[in-house]
C-alpha cells in the first residue's frame, strides 16, 4: 500500500486535484466522489509508470508540510499497487462455463463475442 497526500482546491467549477510530490499529477472531478476516484486512479498510474521506468518513489510529504492555499483540503489517497497491476494485466486467461442452449444460439446469430460480454458484464458488477 501506498498512500500520498492530495491536494483538492475548489476555485472552478470542477474539482482540480495535485499531488505535490508527484511531479505533474493533476486531475480533476466534478464532484467529490469523482475526484476521489480520479485521484486514486491517477496515483495509482503514476506510481506503476514510474515502477515501469526503474524509478523510486518520492517520500510522501506531511500533510502538515504541504502548502494548501486556504479552502483546500489536503486528503490522504491511498493505493493497492499489487490490486492496479492486477487490474491493468490484460492477459487473457481461459475459463470454462455454462449458459443455457437457447441463449448461445441467439449469441452466436447475433455475433456476439461471449468473452467480451463476459468482461463487460464483469466489470459492471463489480464496479471496475
């Protein structure tokens, strides 16, 4: 687990989120629940691009050290790196399983690629 301090101004219209320590990690949400995710999501592709390049991470700052402007608020995001590279692994992988007969008839008339509904469906009921 990794976990960095981010800044959240509220001078727009959209939430702009930075990592002070993470040279150009900028984002933004239009909300709150969205700028979390966008900042966990950016921390996270951050740090595997610069594990990717055989770079080490900077030491996270104190939150007490980091200069917000005043509003700002200074939040701790943290990320599983071992659940991102999992995430990103793209490697396909063979699975065996059952649906009723009639239902893999109209699939295949339609030409429906089962292993890509089978990833969207996936990913839509767990959210990733």
């Amino acid at each position: 687990m990794y976990l960095y301090y981010a800044v959240f101004n509220f001078e727009d219209e959209a939430i702009n989120v930075s990592f002070p320590d993470l040279e150009g990690a900028v984002t933004f949400g239009e909300n709150m629940h969205e700028a979390l995710y966008m900042a966990k999501d950016l921390l996270a592709g951050w740090l595997l691009g610069e594990e990717e390049d055989g770079n080490t991470f900077p030491i996270p700052t104190e939150p007490n050290d980091i200069n917000a402007k005043k509003g700002d608020l200074v939040i701790p995001i943290e990320v599983d790196l071992d659940f991102y590279r999992r995430k990103f692994d793209s490697t396909p992988i063979k699975k065996t399983l059952t649906i009723p007969n009639y239902l893999n008839d109209l699939g295949k008339k339609a030409g429906i690629n089962f292993s890509q509904t089978l990833t969207e469906a996936l990913k839509e009921k767990l959210g990733v």
